[in-house]
C-alpha cells in the first residue's frame, strides 16, 4: 500500500470523524406504481381518457393519480397499484423484490428508464388489459439533486455513492446513483424492502458519507437517456 | 480529536485495505415463522400432539415442523407460517415489517426471547386458536457463533458489529449482534426485507468489518437470558 493512498484515506476518516462535512439527505420510500404512455392509458382506461392528478409528489411536475391498476403475475395479484403521471414514453411498472415473489416474477435491480430485456407482466385496467413483454423493474436506489445540491455536496450526475442510515436498524447503502438535474429537488429514493430494513421512519435523514465510484461521463442513469431520463 | 483515536483509525482503515482480516461469515435470511410452548402446541394441534419434524435447520437442535399456522391481524392475515421446533418455554412471532403491514400490526424489532411488551396477535391452527398479547417481534438481526468462532474473528458474545454485503445492491448492516455459544454453528440471520434490500442471493457471504460497540457484559440478546437465549 503506498503512501499517497495512506494519505488519503486518513484525511477521509479524520474529516469523516469531525463530522466537517455532513451531507444530509432526506429519504422517500417509494411504494409499487406505475408509469404509463399515453396508448396505455387509453387501453386500460378507455379511449381519450386522461390521468386524474391526485396530489403532487415532491419531484416538480410529478403526481400521484386518482388511477390504479392491477399487477397480475404467474403466482399472484397485487391490486391497487398506483399510477403515477403524467403520462411518458414508455410504460414502466415499479415493484419491490418482496411484491416479485408475491407475483411469481423477477424484476431486475435497474435504473428508472433502463427497461430492455426487463421482467414481463399483465396489467389490468378496469377498460382493458395490457400484457407488457418488458418493463416490469426493482428501482434502483437514487438520489435526485439539483446542481447547486451537487455543487455543495462535492459529487456530480452519474457518481455512486454510500448513504449511511443511523438507528436500531442502521445501514449504509451502497451504489447509491446521483442523479443531477435543474428539474429534481434534493430526495433519495429507495424502495418498501430497503426501507424496513433499515427501520426508516418518515423524515428520516440519510448521510453521504463517501463517494464509491465517480461518474462514468454517461449521465446518470447510465440507460443511455442522457439524463433526460425518468423518475 | 486526539492522536490515539487517529491512530486506532488509521490502523482499522490500512488493515481493512490490505484485506488481512477478512471475516466472513454465510448469511441466510429467515421467513416468517412462529416457536410454540408446549401448552400452545396443543392449543392449536390438539391434547397430546407433538410436532413433526419436516427438516433440520442450520443451527443444531432446531427443525422446521411440517405443522403450520394462521396469523390473524387486525388489517389482514398470513397462511402458512411455518413452526419451528423444539416446543420452548414462551411462544413467538417472527415476522418482517412487511408482514406486520400486511396484517396490521407494528412488531418491534427485538433479539429473540425479549418478547416483553411486544405486539400482539391472533394465531390459527387446525384445532383451536391462541390470542397472544405479546409475542409478536421482528427479529433483529444476529450472528451466532461457536466461541471458536469468536475467539478467530476478535469478537465477543454480545458485540455489536458491521458485516458488509457486496453486489449491486451492497450494505452495510450496523447494530449486528454477537452471539456466541457452543450451541451455535456460524451463521447470520437477517429477514426477508433485510435480505431484499441486500439482493441477497442463496450462500452470499457478509464480511464482519468493525466492532461498533463491545459487550455490555450481560450476555447476547440483552433480554436478561444470560446467553441462554432462543434462536
């Protein structure tokens, strides 16, 4: 082990240990939903049919719909399953691993937006049914941050960083994804299975306490949106 | 901050890089499950009847039962909650924060065998049920371990460490407790949104990477057991 690198992760501890630089965050866990375009929202809610806004979620111009639907997978159903809008370019359906094993699929562990190859699912609509080849995902866990955020906390769009959570059930998260962008406000996302198990209370504050891996220049998402991506 | 506490610091982080104390130790994620006392045995299964063993478990003693039971909530129920056996003194609940969603209830997360005061629930079996007014936990997560294994590692029954999970969705798990009897063969035990939030797969190996806090000198569970305690 060299010198140099000695000589960095001691200033790291020490700064770490003097607390000079927190870097607060608060956590959001994002129950099940769905994002749907515009054709599915007519096929499962008739024609010419529009997303009823339910409240606004905290990411400017994003909002809970009146609308749900049901998730039927091989094994199970899961009802209820919030819409999310406004309506985008491709349908994309967000559930935990637990609700996985609940339906009998495989959602793999992916960035929003990143949905090739992704697991498949039916979705009922109380006007129609849509059976999705792909789309079905485990929403990787995230950070949405405005630049001046970014700037602050020393870290750009695309970083991997750890999120340290304190209490009875603390963890620190790893390959935690930045994503920087003048349209996000300051929240970290992290699904119902992430979030019990690490206790989380609403309000709860997580810390970044190390960047892992700094950005690979493809933007954040690394899904090839450019950071024009998704939520 | 003074420069012994920088030192230990220094030390712990060269050592960790240089991967001279690699501590690893095989993680397997529990389901929900319930142990019964012999009266509750019978309660449910009726006068006489004793458990059936279906398969050993990891820890020495210990077996599923092929009996299962019905956990009632106040919001919804769960079927088939395996029975662990032996029949023990005082019966318990173990079920994850999801699962307490599902039926309703808030299980505190606790060390085994410190039931006072937690959750209650109903419990269904085939010949009768049982309306427990405490008993129902989420499980804290543990490492039980042969004092062999404690002595290998630098640990004692009753420390409280980090074991850190590697892959795409790597953690850190704080607040891991110690418990070390000659009971105990080596493993660590976390439950089901646990083992999601990690993208825990079947044999994933954790790495005990500090001690966050050592013995309180009153044995593993804290619950006044005296190392005694219950898996």
């Amino acid at each position: 082990m060299d010198r140099e690198k000695i000589k960095a992760l001691v200033q790291e501890v020490v700064q770490n240990s003097l607390g000079q630089s927190a870097k607060m965050v608060p956590i959001a866990a994002s129950n099940r939903h769905i994002h749907l375009s515009v054709a599915h929202v007519e096929r499962l809610f008739g024609r010419g049919y529009e997303l009823q806004k339910q409240k606004d979620l905290s990411q400017p111009g994003q909002f809970a719909a009146k609308e749900t639907v049901t998730l039927i997978g091989p094994k199970g159903k899961i009802e209820k399953v919030r819409v999310l809008g406004p309506a985008r370019g491709d349908t994309q359906v967000e559930v935990s691993l637990f609700d996985g094993f609940t339906l009998g699929v495989k959602p793999p562990v992916r960035q929003s937006g990143n949905i090739k190859g992704s697991e498949s699912i039916t979705v009922q609509g109380p006007r129609g049914q849509l059976i999705l080849k792909e789309g079905l995902i485990c929403a990787a866990r995230h950070i949405h941050m405005h630049p001046r955020d970014a700037e602050t906390f020393g870290v750009s769009d695309g970083d991997l960083v750890q999120v340290k959570v304190d209490g009875d059930r603390g963890v620190i998260f790893s390959n935690v994804l930045i994503r920087s962008s003048e349209r996000y406000k300051l929240e970290m996302h992290i699904d119902l299975d992430e979030a019990n198990a690490a206790g989380l209370q609403n309000g709860t504050l997580g810390e970044i306490i190390a960047i892992e891996r700094p950005s690979n220049g493809m933007g954040g998402c690394g899904c090839g949106c450019n950071g024009k991506g998704k939520d």
